[in-house]
C-alpha cells in the first residue's frame, strides 16, 4: 500500500447511524456541514456505504446499536437520540447536540388518573434502566415491564398503571387516552465520538465536528 493510501486510510471516520427518522435527519445535516452520500448508494441495500469524497463510511444499524458500534471502536463516531444514550449507559463521548429529532422521554398516564397507584406500580416501557433509576430515585417500588412496541396499550389494556416512553407531539398518547404527567428528560440527536478515535483520529474527527456545529448554527 501506497504512503497516501495509508494516510487516507487511517483518517477514513466511520459514522454509525441509526435507522429510521433520525437517519434522514442526520443525512440532511450532514450535507450541510459538506459530508454527501449519493442517491444510488442510499437507495441499495448495503448497510455500509461511503461519501461521495471518500474520507467517510456510513453503516446503518438500530437506534439501540449505534453506542456499541462506537463504545466498541466499530465506529469512530455515531449520530443516535439523547434517549438511547441514557438507556444504554455506554461510555462515549458526546461532543456535539445536533438538535434534530426533538422529543421528550416522559412518563404518561391514563386521562384522569395522574395519581401514583398505592404499591407497587407497574411501569411498560422500552426504557427499563431510564424507568428503574427514575423511580427509584424517588423511592417508588415499580416493577419494570419491558415492552419493544406499542406501549402506549399497556395502560389501556391493564397491563401497565403508566409507561416510560418517547413523546414528540403527544398525538398517539391523546389517541389512546393517555396524558404527560412528567418529563423524565429531553432528547435529540446527539454526535458521539469513540474515545479512543478522539485520540487517534483527532484531525479527521474534529473537522467533522466543526463542520457539523457550523450547520446545526446555520453558518
């Protein structure tokens, strides 16, 4: 291998990100701070993908994946929500707040009965470590439900007395009856860096934070 090949090799930034919303989101932002993926490498079904300048490699995986991918070193950087940093616990860095995919992670209830239930209160959520450590920072006895979809009816159906869960306008929980009763906390997309990449890569790595701060600021 060529000295130049070396030299761009080590500098290539691998950019986990996570699916869905937050990957349209995160591509559009991108193009604003100059890192372009083409339409033809987007619309196939490979799950690993450079832009077009070559200095970036896109793998595309579950929300829930993007800390692993980057605490692990897999990736150098990853674009994934607030929430799931919070769940997750992994040890990354979190230089940049991109300020897309703004939501709220709340508790809600049944219309009406806003009221703690006496003893034990039973929790659904996607969010067990998020739920477990908010009540139990208040001394709430909860038993922890772990749901991966359509939490919103475990109140209705009498699984749950309320659920831990992400909340943008609130319009599926009014749907189903229920109401906000308490923000455990705000998210949005946030920039995370592998520590390790930090280090190695630090050129490659704050380029693109520079460049991304400036199209969050609008520059």
């Amino acid at each position: 291998m060529e000295i130049a090949e070396k030299v761009a090799h080590s500098s290539l930034i691998t950019i986990a990100l996570a699916k869905g919303r937050m990957q349209d989101e995160a591509l559009r932002l991108l193009a604003r701070g100059d890192v372009r993926v083409n339409a033809a490498s987007l619309a196939s079904r490979r799950l690993a993908i450079e832009d077009e300048s070559g200095r970036y490699r896109f793998v595309f995986v579950k929300p829930a994946d993007v800390p692993v991918y980057v605490e692990h070193g897999i990736a150098d950087c990853g674009v994934v929500g607030r929430d799931v940093l919070l769940e997750s616990d992994a040890d990354v860095l979190q230089p940049l707040n991109l300020n897309i995919n703004c939501c709220r992670l709340a508790v809600a209830r049944r219309a009406g009965n806003e009221s703690e239930a006496i003893g034990m209160l039973r929790v659904a959520t996607k969010y067990p470590r998020v739920a477990a450590r908010h009540f139990g920072a208040r001394g709430v006895p909860v038993e922890i439900i772990e749901l991966s979809g359509s939490v919103e009816l475990a109140p209705v159906l009498g699984l749950a007395d309320c659920i831990v869960d992400l909340v943008e306008t609130g319009k599926t929980l009014a749907e189903n009856g229920l109401v906000v009763c308490e923000v455990i906390a705000e998210s949005s997309g946030r920039l995370i860096v592998n520590r390790a990449s930090y280090q190695l890569k630090a050129a490659a790595v704050m380029h693109l934070i520079e460049n991304l701060s400036r199209a969050v600021e609008g520059v």
